[in-house]
C-alpha cells in the first residue's frame, strides 16, 4: 500500500482544526512519482507527521499555461545539461580579502530585524511586511551601483501576498549564462501557521543573512574594481518555501519557460545552528542536486573555509534547490551540517537568533563570495 493511500486514509478520520468548509484543493507531489490531492489545511498536517511534498496546484490542470517538465518525470529522469566548472580556485587573493570584510554585526543586525516580524508566513500580513522590509535593504545595497549595472525584480505570486525579490548584476559578455544564489525569506510555525509565531531564525533568516551579506560585499568588490562580471549574477530571495517550494517553483518554471541559461543555483537554508562546537563542519547536500556542480562547491569549501564539509543527504527536495534541478537547471546546497545535525527547533517558536552562531554563518557567506568571484568570469561550456 502506498504512503499516500495510509495517509490519506488517517486524514479522512481525523478532521483537521484549521479546516474550512470550502477549502481550496492542493494537488501535491510526494517523493518521487505519488501525486495527491489534498484540503489547504492538510498540507500542514501531513508536514507534522513528517510526509514531505511540493506544491503543484498551479501546474498540474490541463489549463495551465506552464508546465513542469518533471511531472511525469522521476528525479533521474530530469536531464539537467552538464556545464564544465573549475577544478581549481584562481582568485583567492581576491576572495579572502573581499571575505576579510565580513561585518558580522551587521548580520546581526538584519538577523534581529527579520526575526521580530511576528511570522513571516508567506499568506500574512507581517509576512508581507517583512518582504517589504527585505526590498529596501537590499534597494539600499544596490543603489550604491550606476542604475543601468543591475535590476531588481518583484515576483508576485497572484495567490499569496508576500512577494519573491530577484536581485540581477548584469553580465557585461555572457549575460545569458546566470549564476543563481537562492535562499527562502518565508517562515512557519508547522502548529498553526496563520495563528502562531515563527521567529524562523535559522530557517532561513540565516540564510537570507547570508546571502544579504554577500551581496553587500560583492556590490563594495564591484564598486572598488569598477567591473562588472563576464556572466550574470543573480540573487533570489524566495516567498513561499515553506508551503512546498511555491515561490522558487514559480520562479524556476518560468525560467525553464523563457529558455533562460542558469548554469549554477546555490541554496543557502539554515546556515547558523552549530551542534557540536568541537566537530563544526558544514553539510553538502548530495541529493536533489548536480553531482559536477556540487563537486566545484566543495572546492570552494576546502579552498575558502576554516572549516570542513561533511557530505549529507535530506532524502527528499527539501528546499529551493529542488524547484531548479526539477526544471532542469544545475543547482546545489550547502546547509549548517550533517542532517542529522541540524537545528531542532526549526518551524517553532524556538526557531531563535540566540541559538545560532554568526561565525558559522561567515563561513557560509564565504561560500557564496567565492562561488560568485570563481564563476562570474567563468567561460561555461557543456560537457559532451
Ligand atoms: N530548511 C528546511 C529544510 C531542512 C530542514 C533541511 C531540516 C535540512 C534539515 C525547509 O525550509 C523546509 O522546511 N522544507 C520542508 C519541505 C518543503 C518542500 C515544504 C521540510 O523539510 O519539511
Ligand atoms: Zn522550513
């Protein structure tokens, strides 16, 4: 009997709190080939008991105007192209003075910021707020560039407020090759999401941290050097992980729809809890991912961090990461540590900034400077 078949018959028997009576339906996709349908309020339900799933409500009627290109594809089927990375680092110099600047009290600083929204949820009104806020951070960041240099991007998503942001750095010669750093700005609290608060500070105000704090090196290199890189980079800032990847989906599939380039896409989710001081690594994600991409990532760890990798798995597409491989872009994952390591008190109230260390989340901020100084210059071509 199939996972979904049990599940479905425990939800049939226990009402739902949260349930209304004319909720919408959500189709979802569980593991790899099960897809279901299932009440709104459900998702969060099956989420709790563990059943991992992504969202494919927009995609999955014969209406929809985009499709996925996985959905009747098993993950091993989903060709991804295999672009050629390098095998060594060639900038390092550069890279460690630029991440000699880290300021981790500015992290903390937008690190207590994001925190003090009461939920970040992407349907509520504070978690729009919060995106809001995050749009004038990074317009603050950015403005100190010539305006004709980047673009920012608002993505509204029609059936939730709170807005994806896509931050572009134009590429002067191959600007349709893109190099994507992602990280999620939504938060839950998996108990009642629309009710309770979820400070989410490791998932993933960390991650957002983080990559707020690369760009801002980054436009500091750029401003100092005055060039702008061969290939165009881009920093996403995705609404809606937490309902099933929405927001990064959203955005991915439209991508693959414009028959965009994007030759690399890095996810920053939960980079500051640290279980054990004594053994501080972090975890490279080996699944869901691109196995010649992930290989340049961990040489940017052992090139650029104190600390060491240790490679991991999560089991299922537990992030962003997912909705770029699912469309067939490369894309990797580089997470606190071990997956068995990873902060507990994720989706809870307890999801707290006093918890988290701003020196590991310097080491991953490392990642993201030297990912983007090695490949945004970098000349892609495909293996054949
Ligand atoms: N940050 C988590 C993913 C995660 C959790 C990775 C624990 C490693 C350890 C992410 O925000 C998340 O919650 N993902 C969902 C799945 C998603 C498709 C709804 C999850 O893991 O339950
Ligand atoms: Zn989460």
């Amino acid at each position: 009997m199939k996972l979904s078949s049990l599940l479905l018959s425990s939800l049939l028997v226990i009402p739902s709190v949260t349930a209304f009576p004319f909720e919408p339906i959500k189709v979802l996709q569980l593991g790899e080939d099960e897809i279901i349908s299932v009440k709104e309020s459900d998702k969060w339900s099956l989420l709790r008991r563990g059943i991992k799933f992504i969202d494919i409500t927009k995609y999955h009627n014969k209406e929809a105007k985009l499709s996925l290109p996985f959905l009747n594809k098993k993950p091993s089927e989903t060709v991804v192209p295999v672009y050629e990375y390098p095998t060594n680092v060639t900038h390092s110099k550069l890279v460690n003075s630029i991440t000699s600047q880290i300021d981790k009290g500015s992290m903390h600083e937008n690190l207590s910021k994001l925190t003090s929204f009461f939920t970040r949820y992407y349907k509520s009104e504070t978690g729009f707020q919060s995106a809001q806020w995050l749009s004038t951070k990074i317009n603050e960041i950015m403005s100190k560039l010539p305006e004709d240099k980047y673009s920012i991007e608002h993505i509204d998503h029609k059936d939730w407020k709170q807005f994806s942001i896509i931050v572009r750095i134009h590429g002067s010669e191959t600007p349709e090759s893109i190099v994507v750093m992602g990280s999620h700005q939504d938060s839950i609290n998996l108990l009642l999401p629309s009710i309770l608060p979820a400070p989410g500070a490791d998932d993933n105000g960390s991650g957002t941290v983080t990559n707020l704090e690369a760009l801002r090196l980054y436009v500091e290199h750029y401003l100092s050097e005055g060039n702008a890189p061969l290939n165009t980079i881009e920093f996403h800032f995705y609404s809606a992980e937490e309902g099933g990847l929405l927001g990064s989906l959203d955005v991915f599939t439209q991508y693959a729809a414009l028959e965009k380039k994007v030759v690399a896409m890095l996810q920053q989710d939960m980079t500051g809890y640290v279980m054990d001081p004594e053994d501080e690594h972090v975890g490279v994600i080996t699944d869901y991912t691109t196995p010649g991409l992930t290989d340049f990532i961990k040489l940017i760890i052992d090139s650029y961090l104190a600390i060491p990798y240790v490679e991991t798995t999560c089991g299922y597409a537990c992030s962003d990461h997912g909705s770029a491989t699912k469309n067939g872009f490369p894309a990797s994952f580089v997470i606190e540590g071990e997956f068995k390591k990873t902060n507990k008190y994720i989706h809870s109230t307890m999801d707290t900034l006093d918890r988290l260390s701003f020196n590991h989340m310097a080491e991953h901020v490392k990642i993201v400077v030297g990912s983007i100084i090695e490949l945004g210059d970098w000349k892609f071509t495909t293996h054949v």
